[in-house]
C-alpha cells in the first residue's frame, strides 16, 4: 500500500512539473472583477466595501445547507485559538441570557460523527462559512435564484398550504 501511495505521489508531483512547463494557466480563463489584470499590478485603490449590516434580524437562506449570515456587526470581535467573541452570545450556556440563537448542533460534532461536551475545533472559527451582510449594489449582474423560486418555475407545481 505504502509503495502505491509514493508512485501516485510522484506522478502528481511530475504531472504537475509538466503542466507548469507547458505553461498551462487557468488564471485568464475564468471571468474574474479583476478582469484578467495581475494580482500584482491591481490598482490598490479599490473602493471600500463598506459597513456592515447592524440591523440583527435573521435573512432568509438562499439554498439548503447554507451557513446563516451575521445580521450584526462584528468588526472588533476577537477569534483566536484562546478567544471566541461569538460564543459569548451564541454557545449553548449563554444563550437565555443573550437570546441569541445557539450555535448549530453539527457544531458539536468531531469528524467521526461523535458528539463533544463544547465546540469542535474544526467548527471554532466562525467567519470560516459565517459573513456579515454589506446592503449595496451588486458589484456584477446576479440572475441567481433560490430554490423556492426553481421550484415554483417547474410546471404543475402546487405549494403546500
């Protein structure tokens, strides 16, 4: 087994020697609001983002599965390895008090499946899926639609009331 793993080793390190040889890039293939400029010659002047959404109401989620965006501000909040701001609100001993809504149990989870006493650490940096809310104007053109509205696109669909 070990002798499989070092020839697939070798062939990906040579597979990828030869790409870089041939001088394959993706980089200008793909559509990008750089526009195909270089990381390295971008202006540095870009225009800020601008301020986080404070208005602290819950957003309706675009597709299954996806993480709930922050509806407050969150710039001074400090995660680290010894320091997690969120869970002041938002772990499971402090939630009456704050009545914010309690992290998500699959953040209680290990990646056996097992359940632990407090937050997995694969789970203990937030901002990894979790992002504020800017309101603006889209920076591209956006036809994306949620699952709700595909589904009510398709013929014969009748809602469940």
């Amino acid at each position: 087994m070990k002798l499989w793993l070092r020839g697939l080793t070798v062939f990906l390190v040579l597979s990828a020697i030869e790409l870089s040889a041939q001088g394959i890039s993706t980089s200008m293939d793909i559509a990008t609001l750089r526009q195909g400029i270089d990381l390295e010659t971008i202006n540095i002047n870009l225009p800020k983002l601008g301020n986080a959404s404070n208005q602290d109401i819950k957003r309706s989620r675009a597709y299954p599965m996806q993480p709930p965006i922050i509806p407050h501000k969150i710039d001074a909040y400090q995660v680290d390895l010894r320091v997690n701001k969120c869970l002041s609100c938002h772990s499971r001993s402090r939630t009456e008090q704050s009545q914010a809504p309690m992290v998500s149990v699959t953040h209680f989870m290990d990646r056996d499946g097992n359940f632990l006493a407090d937050v997995s650490p694969r789970r203990y940096f937030c901002r990894q899926c979790h992002v504020t809310q800017v309101e603006r104007k889209d920076l591209i053109k956006n036809n994306f639609k949620d699952v709700q509205q595909l589904l009510t696109q398709k013929p014969g669909y009748k809602e469940n009331k």
